[in-house]
C-alpha cells in the first residue's frame, strides 16, 4: 500500500502542472519537491529491497547502480533544464 501511495506521489510531481509551479521557485523546489521525492524514493527502496536481483547485490558493493542512477538523474534533469531555457 505505502509503494502505490509512493508511486501516485510521484506520479503527482511528475506531472507538467505542478512540476512546473514547483520548480518555477528555487526555494519551493529545494523544500517541498525535493525532500518529496527522496521520501518516494525510500519507500520504493524499502519495497523493492527484498526483490532485488542477486547480480545487483553483488554489484552494489562498489557502487555501480547508484552511479549509475546519479548519472541518469542528473543528464535527464540537465537536459530538462536546458529544453527549458531554449524552448
């Protein structure tokens, strides 16, 4: 239940409407969305922990899924950012 409450929140602030007004301000966007979507992501983990893939847990020790999620998230958010500022 909590992972579809996650999942509909995030759903919710990935949405052009209120992704918009709360990015539009800095500040809103470090202290609402922000903090809102690392709760979404820790109750995903906190589900999805038990049904992780064994090659991911061995990989995990170096740190390769997170790189690599840190690498998506932020040319995704780089590329938003810039068809924004162009468009």
């Amino acid at each position: 239940m909590k992972a579809l409450a996650a999942l509909a929140l995030w759903m919710i602030l990935w949405r052009s409407p209120p992704r918009v007004a709360l990015e539009s301000d800095m500040a809103v966007h470090m202290t609402v969305q922000l903090p809102l979507l690392a709760r979404v992501c820790l109750v995903l983990a906190s589900v999805l922990r038990p049904r992780e893939p064994r090659w991911l847990i061995e990989a995990n020790w170096i740190g390769i899924p997170e790189l690599l999620a840190i690498v998506l998230v932020t040319s995704f958010d780089a590329a938003a950012y810039a068809r924004r500022r162009i468009g």
